[in-house]
C-alpha cells in the first residue's frame, strides 16, 4: 500500500478505519451523525479499493450535491494524488443518470440531444395534457401546439392553467413513485392515467424528458435491458454513497440494481436528511437492510468537527424530533469553546451590520479563533436573504464567494449568456464567438473564419446558416417568452450536447474545484433561475413578478439588466479571488452546506417564517409534524457546520415594519449552551416608542416564539404577497415539499 493512503488510514480512528478496511464484498453501511468523519471514512473506502487492485475509473462515488462531490475529490487527490482522482468518477445523481440517458436515448425512444423539461416547460406540457384529455380530437394537433409557434399555452383558458397545479403534483408524483398510467387507470383512475399518457406522449413527441424521467429511466435501461446492465456493472466495480440519507426511492432501486454485486457502501445521518421534497426517502436505510442482508453496519459516535458546546447545542435541538430512525449519541473529546451565540437585531440591516463588524474584529484579531476570511461562512435559508451582505461586505472591502457563482465561469454559462446576448442591442463580438464555439461542431480553421456576425452572415456554411438559425429562433423566444426565467431555461436546452460534451474535458476552472459534470446543463441552470429569482426581488418592486416587470419594462431591457447584473457580480468575485491569499468569507444556503465545514459561522435570519418556513403556496399555514422536523433538521444541518464559534442571529422586524418571532427551535438550545445578545438599538427603539415595540418587549432572553395563529398567517400573506414574484414563490413552494418536483429537485441546489 502506497505510504501516503496507510498514514491516512492511521490517522483514522479504530471504528473508521474497520469501516475503510473492511472486507469490499460485504455490503457496508456507515450511520453517524456529523463530523463524526463519515465523508473521511468513506475516503479511506475509496483507497482501500484502489489498494484492492480496483482501478480508479471503476469506482463510482455518488454524492448529493455539486460541492460535496467537489470536496470529496479534493480530499481523494489530496492523498492519492490529483491524477488518480481524476479518474474516479464522483457524481451527483442527476448528471450520472443524465449521462446514462443521453448514452441510450435511442432505447428511452429520444435522440441524445433530448431537451430536459424544466418546471415552467413541465407545466405547459401539463396544460397540453388536460387540454387533450378532455378533447381527445385535437390529439393530432398535439407536436404543433407544444413545438411550433403556438407553443404559447400560457394563453390557453384559465381553466387549464389552475387545473395544471394540481395535475403537475399529481404526474410529478406519479413519475417519483414510478407509477404508469396504466397503473393509474387499474387504480380507478381513469382521468389521472389519461393525463399522464398524454403528458408521456408528449414529451416523447417533443423529444424531452423531464428531471423525474432521469432517474426512472435510468432504472428502465437498467432493468430492460440487460445489456446495459452488464455495461454498467462492467464498467462500476464498487460503488460509494455519501449523504444516503438524501436519496429517494427511485434513485435506490437504481442503486440497488447497479450493486448487485455488492460492492456498495453507503454512508448516511438521517438526521441531516434535508431534501424530502426532493423525494428523499429515509426508509432507504431500512431498504438497504432488506436489499443487502449481509450488509455490515458501522456506527461512528465521536464529532471531530465541532467543540463541546455546538455538539451538545446542536444536539438539544435535533433530539426534540420524534421520528428519528436511528438514534445516535454524538460526543466530542473537543474542548467547550465558545458558547453558542444568539443574536436579536431589530431588523436584517442591523443583523448585517453585526455579522460584518464581527467578521472584521475576528479579522483583526488572529488569536480570536485563529481565523482568516476563509474559515468564515453565512449560511441563509433563502439566496435573498444573503444579497444584504454581498452590498455590506463590498463596502467594507471584505473578500467573499458566493457559493456557486463560479458558474458564471463555466464555458457552458457563458455559452449561454452569450446566446441570450445576441438578442440584445450592441451585442459584442466576444459573444458572438462563444456562441460560435457552442454551436458551431466544426473546426478550428473553419471557426477563425466566423469570427464576427457579419462574416458569418457571408459564410455561405451550412452550418453557418444552422447557427443562424439558432439565433433566430433565440431572437424570437425573447420577443415572445413573458418571463426571463423561460427564456434562460430554453436557451440553456439548445446548447448542443456536443459541445456540453467537449466542456466535461474542462475540469481546472475554479483551482481544480469544479468538477467536469458542472457542466451540465440542469446544474447550472439551477444557479442561473435562482439568480433570475433573487435579482428580481431585489432589483424590482416587492410583488412585481418575473412576468410583470417583463410586461412593463420589456423582455429585452429585463434580459439586459439581468446580464449586467451578473457580469458586476462575477468581476466581484474576480477581484476578492485575489485578494488576501484567495481567502474569502463564504455565502451559501444551508442546502448547499451539507458535508462542508468552517471555523466561525453565522446563521442568519432564524426567525419563525424562515425556519421553519411554514407558508402553504395559497398562504395557508402548515405545520405538519414532518415538515416542523426537516425544518428542524436544516438548522441541525446548519449549525453542525461550524467548528469553533456559532452565531445564530435573528431579526425582531421584516423591512415592512412587520413584527417577526424567533425561531421556535432556539427555546430548544438550553441556557447553559448559549449567550444570547439583544439588540442595543431594538431596546432604544422601545423605550422611545412603546408602541412599534409591541410584542418585542418580552425578554430576549425568553425566546418562546408565542405566536398568534392570526399573526402567523398576516406575516404568512404578507410575506407571500409583496415579497414574492411567481418565479421565487414558486420556489418557497418547491422547497417546502408542496410539490414532489422543484427547482430544487430538478437542478438539486443545489442547489439545491
Ligand atoms: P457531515 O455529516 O457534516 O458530512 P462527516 O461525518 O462526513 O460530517 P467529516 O467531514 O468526514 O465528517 O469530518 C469532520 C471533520 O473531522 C473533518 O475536519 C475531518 O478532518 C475531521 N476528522 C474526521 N475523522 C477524524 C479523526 N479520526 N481524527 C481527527 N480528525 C478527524
Ligand atoms: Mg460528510
């Protein structure tokens, strides 16, 4: 065994390193709650199969999100050396199976160009669907209304459209529970297995599928056919799963089926299960027990990660949830550190000016912490929520990255931007030769021709004239399409596979950190409409949609807008990248700080209406047992994040002068475990005026949120009504599990 992966396995402790080392042809199962070294052990999994003799490019490691998989191949290069992790392929699941769908589009009845059905695309199909089952005649007209020009059905009566919620829950699912229509209609339901025929029908007409039909075609090429099983399983001697805990039921069966040989090991916290709207099931664990009888279980107990009193914080909280699969007692041999800090400010402008004088003072003061800006991280429920602190921490010259906007260096983004560009007035020629590269399959000598517009429009090149084409047709989805968000989403389908292709040799982007499956459409695309969505609300009038501000200021202006707003954003990225060693203070979602760590962390904004995040999409609020619990589970997830001091913050005010409660978790963190912080100038404001304090005067101490259902509700509307465009509606809907396919199901925030 080569030096560098033994000294790994020894600095393991005895529980992770059995696990790492145990016999590969038992099926392995490894449940800890986090920091406990899980993602660690399943590195020393992975170098114990490479010692095995199982070559890197036979290893498969799947992870739920885009950073994750990033970390976990930063951790294999850092001891088997960056070449060989390299080869491994570390994956999410969406982009293997979209790259297993595409390998096989000819079985799956599509060409390998299929376009990918985003929700607003899913929803019109939908409309088209209901239409036809209840006018079976029109049938014949089907293609020409979805493909052509009349594929506005946005405009088709109102009926079809308030019908078209509910038939997307249903097909959605449906297709999540892998049912036919021909089950539906065995089932009595004769209306649902007509809808969902038709809806088949008609992505398979448009040559499409949609982000379920990934998985559950996968599982149909694996299962149908049997040489495409031998393919994969020839090709996928071991297999790893990280985050376990967040896989559905449809991605299980995949796995199930592809680990037949039993090289499979997964590694999971149910506690952190996070992504249920997503169709994340935890009842894979009790699955694989019945899959895999000889499976092995390993339990890790110990936190390396945190101190005492975030272990034991982050504990007091989770163990208020009473549907927990596998308990598990989580200690540390961490020193107490700090106490949890909780932190009132009377509104999000105060709370910002507090996360950034202490990012500062931390800054300043080495020993505190030992700290540099990269050791730092805000982690936020909702993208908006952050955009405060880009602004705050611009101005006080604070390096940062927001997670994910190294996508706006990805050629694959560019590419898209550039084709968007070409729609508006003073295009550059830089542009237009990104779209050339993108579209254009032929060579380099050919390319050089092409280099502006104008001589393409000479070139007398069929494939001149194809790119022309394009263009055309993107020209008409601006002048047509009523939100930015469709025109991005279609835009993102034309670019050729081809060329996404090509992109997946691009790996040394962000310091090696991307990895070739960015550059697939559905991920990016996910940062590109949660851009659209945050720039919107904060850009436009609260309550103005994606399609109103289009309607009054005109798709062009809104595109340009949109782009200008992104290219500052990415410059600013650019200059804190060289600022102080690259070191920078992170932004994410806590969605997408699953498996990562950090010295200091603030959590921002942890307010009832925030976590949990209780808003029905028609306003109405919810508080089943299980949503309470995922919302729990986030703010585990987030506070475990951090290594040595947790700030959680909250806001007595919304920016309307609404009056918000603290989050009903923070009660759950014992005195003994926090120091809670008032808000200097909220105590100036109610002693001047008695009246806005309202309902603030309690302690602060006291942090039973005691709220009124009326209230609950008028926070609720209020908050749904002028805050929020469709498009970022849609995605609060999404993201609480309203609906069983979501932004983040599609493009997993990431995304996700
Ligand atoms: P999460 O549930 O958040 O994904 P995890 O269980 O995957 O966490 P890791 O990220 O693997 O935990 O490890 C957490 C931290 O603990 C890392 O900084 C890692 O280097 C450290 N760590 C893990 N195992 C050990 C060990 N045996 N000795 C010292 N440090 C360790
Ligand atoms: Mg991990």
């Amino acid at each position: 065994m080569p030096d560098e992966n033994l000294k790994y396995l020894l600095s393991l402790n005895e529980r992770q390193r059995e696990a790492a080392c145990s016999d590969i042809s038992i099926p392995l199962m490894i449940v800890a709650g986090p920091g406990s070294g899980k993602t660690s052990t399943m590195v020393g999994r992975v170098l114990m199969l490479l010692n095995e003799g199982i070559s890197a490019s036979n290893i498969l490691a799947m992870t739920f999100t885009t950073a994750a998989a990033a970390e976990m191949r930063d951790r294999i290069g850092a001891v088997a050396g960056k070449a060989t992790a390299k080869q491994l392929t570390i994956s999410t699941f969406h982009s293997f199976s979209l790259q297993l769908c595409r390998s096989h589009a000819e079985k799956l009845e599509r060409t390998p160009e299929f376009l990918i059905y985003g929700h607003g695309q899913q929803r019109r199909a939908i409309i088209e669907a209901v239409r036809l089952s209840e006018d079976e005649k029109s049938r014949k007209n089907l293609s020409v209304a979805i493909v052509g020009e009349e594929s506005n059905s946005i405009t088709s009566p109102h009926h079809y459209k308030d019908a078209s919620r509910k038939w997307q829950k249903f097909v959605t699912q449906a297709k999540a529970s892998g049912k036919t229509p021909a089950e539906c209609r065995k089932m009595d339901d004769e209306t649902g297995g007509k809808i969902l025929g038709n809806y088949n029908d008609i992505l398979k007409s448009c040559n499409a599928l949609d982000y379920h039909d990934l998985i559950s075609c996968s599982v149909k090429l694996l299962t149908d056919f049997p040489e495409v099983l031998k393919e994969c399983q020839d090709l996928w001697k071991a297999i790893v799963i990280d985050e376990f805990q967040d896989t559905s039921a449809m991605q299980y069966s995949f796995l199930r089926i592809l680990a037949s040989h039993n090289h499979i090991t997964i590694v999971g916290d149910d506690d952190q299960s996070i992504f249920s709207f997503n169709g994340a099931d935890i009842s894979g664990f009790d699955s694989f027990r019945r899959d895999f009888p000889n499976y092995k279980e390993i339990r890790l107990n110990k936190n390396y990660r945190s101190t005492r009193y975030i272990v034991e914080a982050a504990s007091s909280v989770i163990k208020n949830n009473k549907k927990r699969c596998q308990l598990k007692n989580v200690e540390t041999d961490n020193s107490s550190g700090y106490k949890v800090i909780i932190k009132e400010s009377h509104n999000e402008d105060a709370q910002c000016a507090f996360v950034v004088d202490k990012i500062l003072e931390t800054a300043s003061n080495r020993s505190d912490a030992g700290c540099s800006y990269g050791n730092i991280a805000i982690l936020y429920r909702r993208q908006v929520s952050g955009k405060v602190f880009q602004t705050a921490l611009r101005e006080r010259k604070i390096p940062f990255n927001i997670h994910g906007v190294a996508v706006y260096r990805k050629k694959v983004v560019r590419a898209i931007i550039a084709m968007v560009k070409t729609t508006l007035p003073d295009c550059d020629d830089g542009s237009y030769r990104q779209v050339f590269k993108a579209l254009l399959p032929f060579e380099k000598e050919e390319k050089k021709k092409c280099k502006t517009f104008w001589t393409l429009k000479r070139t007398q090149l069929t494939q001149g004239r194809k790119v022309l084409l394009t263009l055309e047709m993107i020209s008409k989805l601006v002048h047509r399409e009523q939100s930015i968000s469709a025109v991005i989403t279609s835009v993102a389908n034309m670019v050729p596979q081809k060329y996404l292709l090509e992109q997946r040799a691009v790996i040394d982007v962000d310091g090696g950190k991307l990895l070739n499956e960015d550059n697939d459409v559905r991920s990016v695309l996910q940062y590109l409409l949660d851009d659209i969505s945050d720039f919107l609300s904060t850009h436009f009038v609260a309550g103005q949609g994606d399609r109103e501000v289009v309607k009054e200021k005109g798709c062009v202006s809104l595109l340009k807008a949109f782009i200008d707003c992104i290219s500052e954003r990415e410059s600013e990225n650019f200059r804190s990248r060289r600022h102080e060693n690259q070191s920078s203070v992170t932004l994410t979602t806590i969605h997408q700080s699953k498996g990562l760590e950090w010295d200091i962390v603030f959590i921002i904004k942890v307010n009832e209406s925030e976590i949990p995040l209780l808003h029905e999409f028609n306003g109405v609020a919810k508080e089943n047992g299980t949503s309470i619990e995922e919302e729990r589970r986030l703010l585990y997830v987030a506070m475990t994040r951090a290594r040595r001091k947790l700030f959680i913050l909250y806001v007595t005010m919304d920016s309307n002068w609404q009056m918000l409660q603290p989050s009903r978790f923070l009660k759950e963190i014992p005195n003994h475990l926090r120091e809670v912080q008032a808000d200097i100038s909220t105590q100036d404001l109610q002693s001047k005026n008695p009246d806005t304090s309202k309902g603030t005067t309690r302690s602060t101490a006291d942090l039973q949120p005691n709220v009124q259902p009326s209230e609950v509700d008028s926070v609720q509307n209020d908050f749904h009504h002028s805050k929020f465009d469709e498009a970022s509606a849609e995605l609060i809907e999404l993201a609480e599990g309203n609906s069983g396919n979501g932004f983040l199901k599609r493009f997993s925030v990431d995304e996700r």
